[in-house]
C-alpha cells in the first residue's frame, strides 16, 4: 500500500488513521497488515463512502477539511496521474472509480523483514533456499533471468535512484521496484530514501557466488 511520505509521521504517533482512495476495487482487505514506507499497517475497515467525508474523517486523514481530501484525491486520478500507472488494459474512467474509506491502525512492532535482513550467518540450506527462491523469481518473469544481476547492479551502485537502475537493464521503472521488492521480501535489500543497498543477507549471499 503506497501511503505519501507527509503522513508517515502522523501515522507513526496516531494522529493519522484514516486514508481515502479511489479504486476500481479495493486494493486492500480489512484484517490484513501490509508494510509500507510508514512501517506496518493493519486495516481494520474498508467502507465505500461515495462523494460524503465528514470534517472528523478528514481531520483523521491529515487534511483540514473535506474539500481538502477531494481536491488530493482528484490530482491522484487525474487523466495525466492514471495514465502514468500501469494497467492491464487501460487507465478506468472516471465512473469506475469508487471512493473509499480505509481505517488504518500503525503496529509498533518489529518488521519480519527486517529481522531476516540482518541475518547474515548463512547456512548452506539457507543458502540453497534462497537460490531456489530466486530461481522460481527467474523462472516465472516474462524477460528472463534478473535476480542475480539486480542484485549486483544494487551492491555495485547502492543509492542509485530506481529508474537509473531500471534503465540500466532497458526496463520501465515501476515493474522494476515491484521486482526489487520481492528481493526486499527475501530479506535481500533494503529500501533507501533514494534507492537500495544490499542487507547484510544480500551480501552474505551474494559474497558466496549466489550458491
């Protein structure tokens, strides 16, 4: 769930805790718990709200008024906005999108993620776990093998932005990072302000040869 960097802060100390969407469908499901650049979320509701937002709701959502939230969630779905996503067809008109309510709750706990990157002392089975995982990653891209190559490009240029990485290899930027962050679920990488460096998993593996 991408959240904008102003609210990381309101998130994180509980000033913030709802968000507004427009969708097709909704993109998240209450009950689940996504990470995100604020830290770990947990959904609590999803509710379809139309074209009413009470002044509370937005208050709660970082805004000071409803025609606020509005006037963010119109430049968020502007032609020129939707048409710089990627769709399986192409962008949804303004009729298909439904504008929801999303009740969030910030878990102040430790990232899974970020425990496993730091685990550096690789056994020879974790080692051939995660060959096997990024095998299947290779295997089941529709431009060949890129998970030994994205992660050298990244130890070889750590904080490089992602579109210079992404054009390095003649890809478009944004199926890139969805790639990179399933290296980052490995416990591979690491998301910087711009850019990513290996974790220290990421180079432990990649030190002995990706095998």
């Amino acid at each position: 769930m991408l959240i904008e960097q102003r609210l990381h802060a309101g998130i994180r100390d509980g000033r913030i805790t709802v968000l507004f969407r427009r969708w097709r469908r909704p993109q998240v499901v209450t009950g689940h718990t996504y990470r995100t650049a604020a830290g770990l979320i947990a959904v609590d509701a999803i509710d379809v709200i139309g074209e009413k937002i009470t002044k509370a709701d937005a208050r709660r959502a970082g805004h000071p008024d409803p025609e606020s939230v509005f006037a963010e969630l119109a430049a968020a779905t502007s032609p020129a906005a939707r048409a710089k996503r990627r769709y399986p067809h192409k962008p949804p008109a303004d009729g298909e999108l439904t504008t929801y309510r999303v009740k969030i709750r910030y878990l102040d706990i430790p990232d899974p993620r970020d425990e496993l990157a730091a685990a550096a002392d690789l056994s020879a089975a974790d080692r051939s776990a995660i060959t096997a995982r990024l095998e299947r990653l290779d295997k089941a891209s529709s431009y060949g093998a890129w998970t030994l190559a994205t992660l050298k490009a990244i130890a070889e240029r750590p904080g490089t932005r992602a579109a210079d990485l992404a054009s390095d290899f003649n890809r478009e930027t944004q199926p890139f990072k969805l790639d990179v962050r399933k290296l980052k679920n490995l416990g591979l990488t690491i998301s910087l302000e711009v850019g990513y460096r290996l974790s220290p998993r990421g180079e432990a593996y990649l030190r002995t040869g990706g095998a």
